[in-house]
C-alpha cells in the first residue's frame, strides 16, 4: 500500500526538509515522524542486536524505537521533534 497524505485536511506551511540526503516535503508543525511516514519511510533504525527494523510505534517518546540523528544530533526521538524549514535528518538506511 502506497503512503499518502490524507487530503482535506488543513496543514500549516509546507517545508522542504532533507532525508538521507534527498529533499522530503513536509508542513510546519507536524513531527519528524510523521513528515517520514508520509514520505513513505517505515523503519527508522535498526537494533544493534539482530539489526531489526524499527520504526514509528508509541508517537509519545516512551519506546525509543523512532531514534533518527537530526542535524548531526544522534538519539533524537522523531516523534517528539518538530519539522523546521533546513531540517537535515539522517535514518538508518532499511
């Protein structure tokens, strides 16, 4: 199934933000995390042990599993951290 973003539905002002090097859409106000769903990312990282895929789960910062680096920052939570216009994230690579 194709991720798409849900029309009719109004959002604050789109952004440009950067994913893994390539440019990603996203609106103001809304998560890293959701901007990296909408854009058709699933997993975010991959365990240390096993290299499970892990993404989006609990959407309130208490699983870790949605851990990306964020303008050079590791371990940032992208369920709790806000798009901004520049935003450079970096994922691991699924």
């Amino acid at each position: 199934m194709l991720a798409q973003r849900i029309k009719g539905i109004e959002r604050e002002t789109p952004i440009t933000i950067t994913v893994n090097g390539q440019p990603v859409q996203a609106y103001a106000g809304e998560s890293i995390a959701a901007a990296l769903m909408a854009a058709g990312h699933r997993a975010f990282r991959r365990t240390e042990a096993g290299g499970a895929p892990r993404g989006f789960f609990c959407g309130m910062g208490a699983c870790f599993d949605c851990l990306v680096t964020v303008d050079g920052a590791p371990n940032r939570r992208s369920c709790m951290a806000e798009v901004y216009e520049g935003c450079v994230v970096q994922i691991a690579e699924t």
